[in-house]
C-alpha cells in the first residue's frame, strides 16, 4: 500500500512530568509472588516490598522520547516512514501495524538510579535489593502504560485509534533486530537512554516499542503479553496481566496534562 499523502514526520519530542503511582503490591507482583496470600501470611516481604517502595520513589527519573512518522509505503513485513523512508522490519509487522497512516516510536526510561542502588545494596541487604530492583521493573511498566496512553488519548483527539503496541524481543521482531530500527527513528539519548552492543538497552529499566495510528489502526492484542515468544510458559504473565487490567481500570493521573498533537 503506497500513500498519497506527503512524507512527514515530527523530531524527537519528550515528556518528562509523570506521577507513577505504585504500591507495595505492584512490587510483590514483579517479584512473582501474590499479594493477597503474602499478606494473609503477614510475610515480613510485605515490609521489605514497603521499603522498597519509598527508597524508590525518591529515586525515579522518569522521562519518554517519542517521535510520529508517516506511513509512506508498505510491503511484505517491512514499512517505510518518515520523510527518508526508514524501514522498519519483522515478521508480521506490517500486518499488526496496518492499517495506519502514521507510526509513533517511543522509548520509555525511569532513569539509571534505582538499578544503581539495587545493584549496591545487593550484599549488604538481598532481600531489599531484589524489591527495589522489583520496584523499578514496575515503575517502568507503569510508565510505558501511561506512555501508550497518553498516545492513544493524542489520536483520539484527531478522530483516530491505536493499535496494539509492538515491542522489540516480541515473535517475529527480534530485539537484535528491532531496537536498533527504533533507535535509528528515535533521539533516544535526550532522555539518557542508549544501546549497547548487543542491543540491550541501558539504563536496564527502559522499554520501546512503536504503535500504528489512524481512523482504521486496529486496536485489538493491548494486553502486555500478547506478542511475547514466552507468553505461554512464563511464569510472570498472571502477575502482569493483572497489573495491567488495574491499570487500565483506573485513573491515569500520569498521564495528564496532555500534549497537544
């Protein structure tokens, strides 16, 4: 599908003003362990988890670069955006993208600091250095959320949707292939966010991932697990499923004020 529209695209943008709203039980989830049974046992990680939770609050830097991109052409598995044609490649990508008149690319970030405390705290005190790490993979989730929100909320104020997010390290987009092609779309350093060698990206609690927009973009499979190789066998998938049920039930105090578009 060729478009007729004239390529365009916006430069790398960011948002920084985020609330990342968590509670103990988001931590205990991202460790793998149910809440309610933790406290019907009164678990002493209930405390630890609480701990975690205000040690880590003081440590977010949450920020987001995102950057929108005309569908200029598409064939096969690859889509050309953006007023020089970048590709973007994968298995199945054009089909879970399409129908979209534009694509956004984003790179989410909480910052490095509550790894580095995670990482230094680990002789001293385990137990608080797995929940802070747990903490953070939390709070990164809930940002990239708010994140994907926040641009679904921005194409519905031009009378279009959003489609399902599409995340590097997902079937048929592998990370090796995939990070690098956001990367080249997106100024990810402005936000502290880089790659290193193998593709991985650094500070650890980040994420990216694209997201198709227009009138027709389909919106079904925003569930965090719906394009993930492990889906079937990983042991996280409840815990994060649930998260993100809540997430979408609730208030999205994060993600306001909104941009305009």
């Amino acid at each position: 599908m060729d478009s007729a529209r004239a390529p365009r695209a916006t430069p790398t943008r960011t948002w920084r003003r985020w609330a990342l709203e968590l509670g103990t039980e988001d931590i205990v989830r991202a460790e793998g362990a149910d809440p309610e049974l933790l406290t019907a046992r009164r678990s002493p990680a209930l405390e630890v988890a609480s701990e975690a939770l205000a040690f880590g609050g003081l440590l977010l830097a949450p920020a987001v670069a995102w950057r929108r991109l005309n569908v200029v052409s598409s064939r096969h598995d690859a889509l050309r955006v953006g007023p020089r044609g970048a590709q973007l490649f994968g298995v199945g990508l054009s089909e879970r993208l399409l129908p979209a008149c534009e694509v956004c690319a984003l790179v989410c970030t909480i910052g490095p600091y509550v790894e580095d405390a995670a990482s230094a705290l680990f002789k001293a005190d385990p137990a608080l250095a797995l929940a802070l790490d747990a903490f953070g993979s939390a709070a990164v989730d809930r940002l990239t959320f708010l994140a994907r929100s926040r641009v679904e909320a921005q194409a519905a104020l031009r009378g279009w949707l959003a489609s399902a997010p599409l995340s590097p390290g997902g079937a048929g987009w592998p990370a090796d292939v995939g990070q690098p092609q956001i990367f080249s779309l997106v100024k990810a350093s402005s936000i502290g966010v880089s790659l290193t060698a193998f593709n991985m990206m650094r500070p650890r609690k980040s994420t990216s991932f694209v997201i198709g927009l227009g009138p027709d973009a389909k919106t079904a499979g925003w569930g965090p697990c719906e394009a993930c190789e492990l889906a079937a066998s990983c042991r996280y998938r409840e815990a994060r499923e649930q998260l993100y049920d809540a997430q979408r039930a609730g208030p999205l105090s994060g993600a306001s004020p909104l941009p305009r578009p």
